[in-house]
C-alpha cells in the first residue's frame, strides 16, 4: 500500500505544480482602434438573443459579404443547435467580456458565458472594426477538473485502468 501511496503523492504535486503554472494568464490583447468594449458587448448579445431564439437566418445574414459567402443559415444552425441541445434549457447570462485579436484580422471578441439547465456553454463572436460579424463559435463550457476527478484518473492510472 506504500508503494502506491508514495507514486501518487508524487504524481498529485507534480500536477499542482502545473496546475499553478496555468492560472496565470497572459495580459488580454485591446480591441482594435475606434471599437470600444460596450459595443462590442451588446452586438454580441444581440447576436447570442438571435442564436436563442433560433433565428439562423438573421445571425447568417449580420456576417460580413465575404464570410457570408462561405456560410449558409444552415450551417449556422449546425453549429450552435446540438450544443444547445445538450445544454438544456437556457436560463442567464453568467459573464461577458471583450477582447481583441489580431489574428488573421483585427478584430473585437464578445466572449459570453451562458447557464444552461443541464451545461454551461461559451459563446464568442468576433466583430471587424466597421462591427461587421466575422466570425462565432459556441461550445460546452465543461469544468472535468475536481477532487474525484482527480483521485479517480490517479488510481486508474497507477492500478493500469
């Protein structure tokens, strides 16, 4: 038993250790020139009320011409109606923050956090700097990291699970 004890111990530091290292995050980039972080909040819940009440049309209409030319409403609906599905029924808003990015484009970042009946599920839409929606995705906000969690994955872990 004091054999198993000693490894897991190890193996519980280590991941602490790591754990810690991941808490701090990098400094959040700004948004772009001329976009300030009220409007580009409430384009994003404008966009996640349309979403709820499942009106894909008019989220694939806001994109902007070139990305619209990709997309179909249906395609919006492919995306976001299975993750709202295995959420549950929605309830609130928890969070909302922006941030920018540079990547590909300038561009700003609406990053919602929802509570859903069963899940949490993130939301972020990206805006050019003219407000034009380019982009959206939405995926289950799953927290796997806990006490059992952890325990369990150990013990499988050092009995060859």
């Amino acid at each position: 038993m004091k054999q198993r004890i000693v490894p897991l111990l190890a193996a519980a530091l280590a991941l602490t250790v790591m754990l810690a290292g991941c808490s701090s995050q990098e400094e959040a980039e700004p948004l772009p020139q001329g976009m300030d972080t009220e409007t580009v909040l409430t384009a994003g819940e404008a966009v996640l009320d349309r979403l709820l009440e499942g009106d894909y049309e008019a989220v694939y209409e806001s994109f902007r011409e070139d990305i619209r030319a990709d997309l179909t409403a249906q395609s919006v609906q492919d995306l976001v109606e299975p993750v709202f599905q295995e959420a549950g029924d929605y309830q609130e808003l928890k969070s909302a923050q922006v941030t920018g990015s540079t990547e590909g484009e300038e561009h700003g970042i609406a990053q919602l956090l929802c509570i859903f009946s069963q899940e949490k599920v993130s939301i972020r839409v990206a805006f050019d700097p003219d407000m034009e929606l380019i982009g959206l995705s939405a995926g289950l906000q799953k927290s796997s990291w806990s006490l059992s969690n952890l325990v369990n994955n150990f013990t499988g872990l050092f009995r060859g699970d």
